[in-house]
C-alpha cells in the first residue's frame, strides 16, 4: 500500500526517530564540542565583553576596607548568528512504491551532513586560525579575527592597554616533536596577563590528525622516551592528554593540514573558543500535507563561531 496522508504522522515519528539516532550518533564521537564553549542564545547578535588581568588581592590590615577588584578592560568582540537549512523531500514516488530505504537514507544522510558540517566547522576555525578571514564550510566568507584584530594564532597578541603582547604560535609552526611540546609548554607557563602578572597557561590537552597519533602517542603516552636507546624517563609521561580530530585532515576547501596540531589549557580553552546556537538542529515536518505530491521536511539550525581571549590555545601549522 502507498503512504498516503493519513500515513504523515507516522512517517513524521519514523523520521524523528531516524534524525535522533543520526544525531546522537555524531555527537558521541565529536571533538568540537569538547573544546569549544557551546551555549544557547536567544539574540540575534550577542557581544562578548572579555575582561584581562583582574586583579586586587592585597594585603589588608586589621580594620581596613577590602580594596575593589580592578581589571583591564576594552576588547569586546559581536557575534552574529547564521542560518542553515535545507528542505529534505520525501516526493511522490518514495510515497506511491513505498521506497522506505530511500526515505531512510535520504534522511540519515542530511541529517549527518549538518553535523559533519559543524564539527568541520569548529576544526576550519583552528585549520584556519593563521588567517585574518576564510571561506567556512558552508561557502561564506567568515572572519578570521580576534577581538585584538589579530587572528586566532598570532606571534603577537596586543592586551587592551597595550602594556603586554604574547604568542600562541608554537615554536614558529614548527612540526610535531618532543622539543617543540616542551617549548611550548614552558612559553606558555610563562604568559603576563595585561598586569604583568604571571598567569601560568597549562598546555595539558595535544590535538592531532589522525597522520599525527602515532608520534604523538609515542611522544606523550610513552613511560621512557620514544626512539632512544636508553631507559631514560618521559617526563611528558602522564601529563598530556592526546586528542584524535579526523577533521584535522584537511580543511573544508581539501588542503591538507595533517601536518597541523594544537596544544591547550583544558580548564580555561573554552574562554578562547565559543559557539552559541540561536536554534540547534532540528527536523521539521511541513505545516501543510498534499496528498500525491512532495512533502517537504525542513531541517535548520541557526548558530555562530567566535573567537574570545586567545591566550589558552596554541597552534602550529607544522611548517617549520
């Protein structure tokens, strides 16, 4: 029997059913969203204010006011949400001969493309973190900058007073090795805040493509140093988490970037990178069902990338 009206409700449940799976799915092996500081937001536009060196603990003696927390302030950065979407027809055909395996492919099909186009998303805003403004995944001329006007990897980040600059390039994009994990890492225990107080970034997080996870885990999972013919301890031992991001690859125009990798501050990385979503994901039936003819099920989302306080991640592009 074909699928005809009084089948739309059942048909709207499968394809939830099937929408929810896929999602699911996606979400449990995505790497974005352990990174990036995801949020909901119901505004169109939504300015980050980013506040640098607070500071004010003194000394206090017997009876004296507390004194009031100071910062530097003055780097705001405005993101705007960008909508996506796409009409998936279920057409009349499908309907009359009953394809249920092209239905449910179809939608599993869409459905992980939305996903891999985000999670694409999240790595291009690494992959593309040495340039001032890129073409996304989905086409559009995206900025690249910081709220400094610097792009994300720079060898020299300004503070709002312009007391204080840093870089979280590592090692002149150098290539993957122990020497340029422990270079890194010592530069960035080292990082001033605007006050010129030291402010320890702690690179305990090693994000890598796939080309990558052999010598990283040896590198950073090894109790004795890799490659050496003695038994000498891996002080790196235990102290590094390594991350796998297959969208390290490549980037969303094909380059090759898996010679890129990444080091960050777990407790504090989510500062650096945001995501807000003005509507998720979601697959919606059509308002109106005309019996022979194409149903139209919408699926969109609405969501922006942005950049904050790039001091607790760092990169290479592994040129040397």
């Amino acid at each position: 029997m074909p699928i005809t009206t009084k089948d739309f409700a059942k048909l709207t449940d499968d394809l939830q059913s099937i929408f929810n799976e896929v999602s699911r799915t996606n979400l449990s092996t995505m790497v974005g969203p352990t990174i990036f500081d995801v949020r909901d937001t119901n505004r169109l536009t939504y300015e980050h204010l980013i506040l640098h060196g607070v500071q004010g603990v003194e000394d206090v003696s017997e009876g004296q006011d507390y004194p009031k927390v100071s910062t530097e302030e003055g780097d705001s950065i405005t993101y705007t949400q960008r909508q996506y979407g796409v009409n998936v027809v279920i057409t009349k055909k499908m309907r009359k001969y009953d394809l249920h395996n092209q239905i449910d492919t179809l939608v599993r099909s869409i459905v992980d493309d939305a996903w891999s186009k985000i999670e694409q998303d999240f790595a291009d805003t690494l992959l593309y973190g040495f340039s001032n403004s890129y073409t996304n995944v989905y086409g559009k001329t995206t900025s690249g900058l910081c709220a400094d006007g610097k792009c994300l990897f720079n060898a020299a980040h300004d503070s709002p007073s312009g007391s204080t600059t840093f870089s979280n390039i590592i090692n002149s994009n150098a290539p993957l090795s122990r020497e340029a994990i422990v270079a890194a890492r010592k530069a960035a225990l080292t990082y001033k805040d605007p006050n010129g107080q030291i402010r320890p970034v702690i690179l305990d997080t090693l994000v890598v493509s796939p080309t990558n996870e052999d010598l990283a885990r040896r590198i950073c999972e090894s109790q004795q140093l890799s490659g050496t013919a003695n038994n000498d301890i891996n002080p790196l031992y235990g102290k590094i988490k390594v991350v796998v991001w297959p969208q390290l690859e490549a980037r969303s125009d094909g380059t090759d970037t898996s010679a890129y990798w990444f080091m960050y501050d777990s407790r504090k990385v989510k500062e650096s990178l945001k995501c807000l979503f003005g509507e998720r994901p979601s697959l919606d039936p059509p308002e109106q069902v005309y019996e022979n003819k194409n149903w139209e099920y919408t699926l969109d989302y609405d969501y922006v990338i942005g950049r904050g306080w790039p001091a607790y991640i760092y990169g290479s592009n592994g040129t040397g």
